[in-house]
C-alpha cells in the first residue's frame, strides 16, 4: 500500500509528483504531527453542534483558518488539510469546510465593511459561517431556488425557506442566496448576509445518519438593510456557481481521507485475523480487493491534485477538472468503504465502530456541492465539440 507518515493519511510518492510544491509537502507532514496530537478533540465526541464549536475554535487558534482573512487561494493545501481532517474525524474536516466554504463568498465578493466585519472572526474561528443555498425543490439546480427577497425603503425582506444547511443552528452569519427578480431563473438571483440573530430568521434542526449540526432554515418577514447585499443585485447565481465550482474539489479530498482511513483500518484487520491457516490477507480474493482499492486511491488522489493544480494556475477550464475529482473520488470511496465494511465482516457492523461510522459519513458526500448525476452532466456537457470531429478526420 502507499508508503506515508502516519500510517497512510498521504500518499507521499503522490505529493513528491511536480503537480505539488515544497511547501505543499512541508505542510502535509506539519497536518499529521498535529492532527496526531489533536486527534481526541477532533473526533469530536459528545453532541455534534457544541463539539463543532469546540473544533471551530481549536482550528482557529492553531491558524488552520487564518487564510480565510486575506492570504492567496491554494487549493492544493485545502484539499490537503481537507483529506489530513476527514482521515482523523468526520466533524473535523466538515466544520472546516463548511467555514472554508461560507468565508469565500465574503473574500471575493464583499465589500470593505463586509470583509472587515466578519472575515477576522471566521480566520479565527470565533464566528462560525454557513452557506444557505439549497432549498427542499431546489438542490442541485440552483436557478431554481424559490426564497424571495422584496426590496423596500430601508433594504430587503426575505419569505421562504432553505434545506439542508449546514452549520444551521450554531452559524452567526448565514450566505443566503434569494431571488430578487421576477419568475424563476438563474438572473433573479442575488447573494445577501444574513446575520443568525435577524428577528424573522427560525431554525429547524434536521437529524442526520452522521451527525452533526445541520438544518432548515425558515424566513419569516426577515427584514435586512441594504448593506446586506452581498456583490451586485442579480449576481447571486454567480457567487453561488462559482464558490461550488471550487470546492467540489475539496470534496474529492474529503472522500481521499475517508477511504484512506478505512482502508488502513481494513489492512490491518487483513493481515491480523487468523483464516485458514494463515491470515485473512493471504485469500486471493481479499488481495484482489486491496488491489482493486489501491488503483482506486491512486486515481482519486491524481485527480484532486490535477483538478486543485488546474486551478492554483488559473485555468479557466478547472471547474470541469472539480467535477471530474469530486465525482470519481466520492464514488471510489463509497466503494472502498464498503469493502473495508466486507473484510470486517460483522464487525463492520457494530454501532459506532469505526467501520460503523466511515459508512454513515462517506455516504453525503456524492451528494452534496452536487450529486454524481449533477457532475456527470457538467462533465458531459464540457466535453470539447470539435473532439470527434478532430479524430474522424
């Protein structure tokens, strides 16, 4: 298997590649020593909003959040602190990425005020951020999102809804993206700021098979001044678009972590369990298995290094390589986690056994920031035109 520091969290004959820089390497061995130490805490034990609070701030304090407020964008070194949290803990790498993910709409598209108000407080994690796009008929067809936002004298008034959001419920400020223009379609979108303790905003916390804080989200006459505009009336699709686009990617680096992390686990179960004589590992059909999640592994990691290089150069075509990372690796490590589950055997099945918990938690992320169907079509639809044309002539 991948020869790595502690035991598998890299892949360094992957990081040595020239798709990633000194610094790229330096840091992934500094996210292991620290993850190693903080490993208790990052599991996140006890109920799943306070434990995230927990994590939030412990990320903050050791500067994991700090390029939140002001540092270029490199995202090699977010798919890497992604996949180093997701192989330590669940809520680890999804409080990071969900705070990761409601800043950057801020960096990009607030204004000074905006910027000075809430980016130090996220870079530190002493606010906790979400991103409010979703809504129950409106998921991965963001031109479709239905919560209106009405323009009055003294700013906008939000009626309707949002689904599945993450951080719901502990967040201090929500990215809310509401239509503003008339009938439905991606131009009457607009991005606004809403901060947790607007009267007309309510909760509804929503259960999940992983646990952790998420919910609905129910506006109700929720009045907003005008510097709540987050961009330019009418370029909420955009903002929504774009912040997706980048961090599928980190999706896929999510998953590398999970199915790196169950696969350690499944080895050493492997070569441990006594089996006809010898050791389980020896069977032909479980080195198979280990080969078949081997080529998957490497697959997904060369992908999300491609798709993560692709954008750290500023390649306009690095929203088709995101799609193409997240939905390989989210799929690979579905199906490396359930074989890991197979070579536990019932074991696998123990209630909040690791193997237990890889399964719950590996299962969102072929859905969310876009299922697989949504990624097949944006891949499709990126195909070059003149492809087939080139090669029949």
């Amino acid at each position: 298997m991948a020869t790595a520091t502690s035991p598998s969290t890299f892949d360094t004959h992957i990081l040595a590649l020239p798709l990633y820089e000194d610094h790229h390497r330096e840091l992934a061995q500094h996210l292991v020593t620290w993850c190693d130490e903080h490993r208790d805490l990052l599991v996140g034990a006890g109920q799943p909003e306070a434990a995230g609070l927990r994590i939030l701030r412990t990320l903050g304090d050791a500067g994991w959040l700090a390029f939140l407020d002001g540092r270029p964008d490199d995202y090699r070194a977010l798919c890497l602190v992604r996949e180093a949290l997701a192989y330590v803990g669940d809520l680890a790498d999804y409080t990071f990425s969900i705070q990761a993910l409601a800043a950057t709409p801020i960096r990009r598209f607030g204004t000074a005020d905006q910027v000075r108000r809430y980016l130090p407080g996220l870079a530190e994690g002493t606010l906790c951020g979400a991103f409010a796009v979703s809504e129950e008929t409106a998921g991965s067809d963001v031109a479709s999102i239905g919560l209106e936002a009405r323009e009055t004298e003294e700013g906008w008034v939000l009626n309707g809804g949002k689904a599945w959001i993450a951080n719901a419920g502990i967040a201090d400020v929500y990215t809310v993206i509401a239509r503003t223009g008339p009938g439905p379609g991606a131009f009457g979108l607009t991005a606004f700021l809403v901060p947790a303790v607007t009267p007309g905003l309510h909760v509804e916390p929503v259960p999940m098979i992983a646990p952790r804080a998420l919910g609905h989200l129910v506006f109700a006459d929720c009045a907003l001044p005008r510097e709540a505009l987050l961009g330019r009336r009418g370029g909420g699709f955009p903002i929504a678009m774009e912040v997706l686009d980048r961090f599928r990617m980190t999706v896929g680096a999510a998953a590398l972590g999970f199915a790196r992390r169950a696969t350690d686990a499944a080895l050493a179960r492997a070569r441990e369990r006594p089996m006809l004589g010898g050791k389980l590992f020896d069977l032909p059909t479980v080195r198979a298995t280990f080969a078949d999640i081997e080529v998957k592994l490497d697959a997904a990691a060369l992908l999300v290094a491609r798709s993560a290089w692709e954008i750290d150069q500023g390649s306009p075509r690095y929203a088709r390589h995101s799609s193409v990372a997240k939905l390989y690796a989210t799929e690979a490590a579905q199906q490396i986690v359930d074989s890991a589950v197979q070579i536990f055997g019932a074991a696998g099945l123990v209630r909040d056994s690791l193997m237990e918990r890889l399964y719950r938690q590996i299962r969102s992320l072929r859905i969310y920031e876009g299922s697989s169907e949504v990624q097949q079509a944006i891949i499709a639809a990126a195909i070059d035109p003149d492809r087939t044309h080139r090669e029949a002539s």
